[in-house]
C-alpha cells in the first residue's frame, strides 16, 4: 500500500487496523502515485485516487482498477483473481519495521469508525432517496460501508 502520509502516520495506520502488509509513504507524490496516474488533481489534501495494481514478476502490470475520487473503491475481488491467474507459488512476506507509531492530527480512533460509517450510510441513504439518479452509486457506497462496519466490528472484537 502507498499512501500520501508519512512514515509514522503509516505506522500508525498499521498499529490500529493490524494490517498485516506494509505501508510505503510518497508524500510528495512522485515515486508511485503520479509515475502509476492515480494523483486526484481535484482533490485539495493531494491524495491519490483508490487504486488496485496487480504486477507479475517481471513487473508488468497485469490488472489496475482506479476509482474515481476518495469515495469510491475498486474492488479486491478481480485484483485476486488477476493475482491467482498468474499461477505463483504462495510466499509469506518479510517481517519489516515500520518504525514508531505517529498518527496524523486527524487521525480517527478505532472506536469512532463504527459510528462514522453508520453515518456516512445514513447520509448517502438520504440522498438515494431525494435522487434517484444517484441510486446505483449509493447502493455500492452503502454496501462499502456496510463492510466496513462488519471488519471494524471485527477489529474491536479482537481489542
């Protein structure tokens, strides 16, 4: 994963959703996010739009999906299929130091995420009703969020 923030808010990011993949930080944008096209010009906090790459090993890029905006999320679902077609034998990966902790000003805590993406479900279920030609994109960012509910459910429950 490549994100915008730095090392520490990264490990931070680590720490509090126990992922268990690294997290490489480009905050100036220019060593995955603008070479791989998935800088969000529109977008004031400079982030990069969602992305999946599946690369083979001769680092050919053999599936992207990129979203749209910060809301949307391409699905991991055709990213692993992409991934067990290229027929590789299973690694585990290298244990790395993602160094100290430092989460970012902003930083949400685990125990309000539940609540935000309840939220956030509510709001866009509001707005599914008033209009209508926006239901396709509200029934997919509902169930997103729905699923994010459910794995910070699991989250807490390992707290």
């Amino acid at each position: 994963m490549i994100s915008v923030d730095s090392p520490g808010q990264n490990a931070a990011m680590i720490e509090k959703l126990r992922l268990s993949f690294p997290m490489l930080s480009d905050p100036d944008r220019i060593g995955a996010i603008e070479p791989f096209g998935v800088a969000d010009s529109k977008d004031p906090r400079e982030i990069a739009r969602p992305s999946i790459f599946v690369l083979a090993p001769d680092a050919e890029v053999v599936f992207a999906d990129t979203s749209r905006d910060f809301a949307d999320r391409a699905s991991e679902d055709a990213a692993l299929a992409a991934l067990v077609a290229l027929g590789l034998p299973a690694t585990s990966p290298e244990e790395i130091e993602s160094g100290p902790p430092e989460p970012g000003p902003r930083a949400m805590p685990l125990h309000a995420m539940e609540p935000y993406f309840r939220g956030a479900k509510f709001a866009v279920t509001a707005m599914r009703m008033r209009h209508a030609d926006v239901a396709e994109d509200a029934a997919v960012y509902i169930a997103q969020m729905d699923r994010y509910i459910e794995l910070v459910r699991a989250l807490r429950g390992k707290e």
